[in-house]
C-alpha cells in the first residue's frame, strides 16, 4: 500500500512537471530560442533565412566604417573595410543557434530555455578581409608615401672617381601589413571607426661610401673601330655607349644589357641603320647596337665576370674576332647578360672617340694575381661556302635599280680562355659560334610597262650571270629614258653585233683532214 501511494505520488509530480515544460518547447522547431544574439543582434523568433538578413544588414553597416591606416611619416590613408573586401568569416554560427535548446533530454533542454531568459547567449561574429584587395590598397595608396632610398654613385671625371654615399629610406613592408591587418579584423576589431598603424621599415640603399671607395681598378677593357660605318650606324653606336656609361651593378646583381639601350626608337636616341634579320641586312632603327654590346661582351671576358646569357650573331661580324660577338634581338627576347660576382661593385666606363673608336673598360675591385696573364683566342674550325647568287624581284623600283648584298661564309668557331698563373698554363672552352653562310642577295627593280623590257630582264636574270643582268638592266633603263621600247632598243643592239661580226676579218679555216 505504501509503495503504491508513493507511485502514484510520482506519477502527478511528473505528469505536473511535463505540463509545466510542455509549454517551452510550444514554439516552432525552426525558430531560434529568444535570448540568443550574434554580437548585440537578437536572433530569438528567427527563423534561418532572417538570422541570416538581420547579420548581412549588420556588416553592411559595418563595411562603411573608416579605417585610417598611418603610413611612412604618419602620413594618413583612409578607407573603409569594403574596400579591404571586408565579409563574414564564420557563417555556421546561424546553425549554431539554431541548435541552441534542441540537444540533450526535455530536462537539459528546459534548462537551457532558462538560462537564455535569464542570461542570454552571445555568439562571436568573425571577420575576414581579401589578401589581394589589402596589398593592392598597401601597394598602390600607401606606397605612395614611400621614402625609396638613395642608391650611392659614382663618376669617373679624368680619371677619377666622384663617390655620392646613399642615403636611407622608409617603405611599407606590404607583407608584415597585410598579415597584421588581417589578423586585426578577425580578432582585434570591435566594429567602430578606427585606426591602423601599418609596418615601416627602413629601406637600406645599395653603395655605402666603403663600398664605392673600392671601385678603383681596371678589370678589363676592349675597343672596336666602326670607321667603316655610315653615319647613321655611327650614330647609333655613340647612342648605345652613352645608354650604358656609368652604369653601377653591385656584387650578385644580374646586368641586363637589353634593359638599359631600349627602345630602340627615335626618341631615345636611335636611327634607321643595317642590320642583319634572317640571313639578310635590312634597315632597322638602332642598327649597330650589336658592336656595343660586342664591345662589352669582351670587356666582361675580360673582368672574368658570370656571363648568364650570351648568343652569337646568325652571320659573322667584321668588328671583332669569330666567337667574341654578342647579339641581341628585340623581336626575339635576346640579351646580353652577366652577374657581378665580385666582392664590390663595379662601374661600366664606355666612350666613343672623333676616330669612330668605341672604347668599353670595368672597374671595380681587383682581387687576382698580380701574375695572371689571361687571354682569349678565337679558333676557326669549318667554313662553309655560300651558295649561288640569289635574285630578287622587287617592283617597287623601276628597271635599272640593282642592290647587292655582298655573300657571307658560315663559320664554326671556338673562343679559349688562356690562363697563365704561377708558371702553368691552362686552356677552357668559352663557347662554339655557328655562323650561317649567305649567299649573294642581287635586288633588281622590276617595274615596267613594256612587256618586251620585262622578258628581257627576266631572261638575264635567268641566266645566272650578274654582269648580264646590270648590263641588260642599264640598256634597257637607257632605252626607258630615250623613249625607245625594248624591242627597239633590243633589235638596234642585234644590228650592231652582226655587222661588227661582218666587219671582221676572215680567219683561215683548216682543211679538213681524210
């Protein structure tokens, strides 16, 4: 009896209790529980989609903020966080509240329901901001506060170095930056205007006045003659030696002898000049920039500098020795370049003389033997003949016109270096150079009306002979300018050759023998 009434006593405790839960858990399963925020935004009686809006309205408030970031000087950039690509970092804290009071037995969930009307629960909103926007805005508004610093120079004034010590700088380091902006908006920012102070470094210059003090020797020097060049291929080599003189490549930088003579345009000092272009010469704006950067090329063999990029012309120069040439090519990508792999810097002099002489010398620090000979020895080992005189139409020029492009042998060459120290003599290969053999290139004009002066000039142009094609070329121009046709002209030529046969003399003819 006792146990039963004790039973039944539980029985209405429990059955009290559940009435007086049931009516927590009334509510919609797909709304948050009132009492859950995100940051200072009720969620309660939301369902996904509005927690969802009520936050997005939220950052769009915050992505108007201003955020003044402080620069080189305390000079100011101001922004807004939109414009760092500012959004939210952890969405998923909308199904974390909806799942607040939904876990656990009737009893924890209960519990839960009055802990939220007494207490509350704040879920942390997190933001993130785009790398790319946040070095774009480091890189192109607040760079422009940079102090870039001050690279030391020198001068080489008759014979004597002028030294101008660097001098330091201030930049943003973007890296250090953006790391540490990003990291204040995830973790720092409390979503009011604010201010940012980004990471300064000092800008150490290249050259300090011990550095420079040491560039005093002559490393190697070379010189060519371009007495035989016209004017305007003259011109472009004293343009290209102006480009490169002075120039300072501190140890373990790469000198990029392309980069300091382009463009190659009239305003930046060039003219229209020969130069070579698939196997032929053609006129080009800065033709002869390859006898300076030859030049050089040898005044570096010399300085035994790392030479990193080197090619030899596709038809061999007269300027200097086969192997010892260094073309370069706009239209294919190809320079002249070498690395600075001494312990101080060193300083390109180059200079042109009255007597078309281009002189090229390196200075910086000598560190080799006093007793070192060094030596580079061209060495021929093929040639290849061109082949048979090439003839080209041109219609551009009337009858009479003739060019000619002289031929080209092709040439395999190796380049030595010879090294004699401390009594022994060693011998390296350098490089191998293929030069491609050219054949004669004739341009004959071919522009006529008269189909008889045409056919003329194609049937000595057929005959492979050149003095046949100049001859015929001249008369039939000579005809052009009397106003005689071809065929006129071509007739009276016939005439003429058969009465000075007639006119001859009669050879005795031997009899024939039985």
């Amino acid at each position: 009896m006792k146990k039963r009434l004790i039973k039944t006593i539980l029985s209405i405790t429990a059955g009290m209790l559940f009435m007086g839960i049931m009516p927590v858990f009334s509510h919609s399963e797909d709304l948050i529980l009132d009492g859950v925020y995100a940051e200072n935004i009720p969620l309660g009686g939301k369902n996904e989609q509005e927690a969802n809006e009520a936050i997005n309205v939220y950052l769009q408030e915050l992505s108007t903020r201003s955020i003044t970031l402080y620069t080189v000087n305390d000079n100011e950039v101001t922004i807004t966080p939109a414009e760092l690509g500012f959004k939210w970092a952890n969405p998923e804290i909308i199904d974390e509240a909806m799942s607040i009071g939904r876990t656990g037995n009737i009893v924890k969930r209960y519990k839960t329901k009055k802990d939220l009307n007494y207490a509350g629960r704040i879920l942390d909103i997190k933001f993130s901001i785009d790398d790319e926007m946040v070095r774009r805005i480091l890189s192109e508004q607040c760079a422009t506060y940079n102090v870039a610093a001050q690279d030391g120079t020198i001068s080489l004034e008759d014979g004597t170095f002028d030294i101008t010590e660097g001098q330091m700088g201030m930049v943003v380091d973007v890296d250090a930056s953006a790391k540490g902006l990003e990291d204040f908006f995830l973790t720092q920012w409390s979503g009011q205007n604010t201010t940012y102070q980004l990471v300064i470094t000092m800008d150490t210059p290249n050259g300090t006045y011990e550095d420079l003090a040491l560039v005093k020797d002559c490393l190697g020097t070379y010189h060519t003659s371009f007495k035989t060049s016209s004017s305007s291929r003259s011109n472009n080599v004293r343009n290209g030696a102006s480009l490169i003189n002075g120039s300072i490549i501190y140890p373990g930088e790469e000198y990029s002898f392309y980069n300091h003579v382009m463009p190659f345009s009239y305003d930046n000092g060039y003219q229209l000049a020969a130069a070579y272009s698939s196997g032929q010469v053609v006129d080009s704006v800065g033709g002869g920039i390859c006898q300076v950067s030859s030049t050089l090329y040898n005044a570096v063999l010399l300085s035994e500098l790392e030479i990193t990029e080197r090619r030899n012309h596709g038809m061999i120069v007269t300027y200097v020795d086969p192997a010892r040439d260094a073309t370069i090519a706009e239209s294919a990508g190809t320079d002249f370049r070498f690395v600075n792999n001494t312990d101080a810097p060193i300083y390109i002099d180059a200079y042109t003389t009255e007597d078309k002489q281009l002189y090229i010398s390196i200075f910086g620090h000598e560190t080799r033997p006093a007793d070192r000979v060094l030596e580079y020895e061209s060495e021929v080992t093929s040639r290849t003949q061109p082949g048979p005189d090439v003839y080209i139409e041109d219609p551009s020029h009337p009858i009479g016109y003739i060019s000619t492009q002289s031929a080209h042998v092709g040439i395999k060459a190796n380049l030595w270096k010879v090294v004699t120290e401390n009594g022994e003599t060693t011998r390296e290969l350098v490089n191998t150079s293929v030069y491609n053999a050219a054949p004669k290139y004739i341009t004959v004009g071919t522009a006529t009306e008269d189909p008889a002066a045409a056919a003329a000039l194609s049937a000595a142009m057929a005959s492979g002979d050149t003095d046949n094609v100049k001859a015929t070329a001249s008369s039939l121009k000579s005809a052009a300018d009397a106003g005689i046709s071809a065929d006129a002209q071509l007739l009276s030529q016939y005439e003429a050759a058969l009465a000075a046969m007639n006119s001859a003399p009669e050879q005795p003819v031997d009899e024939p023998v039985d």
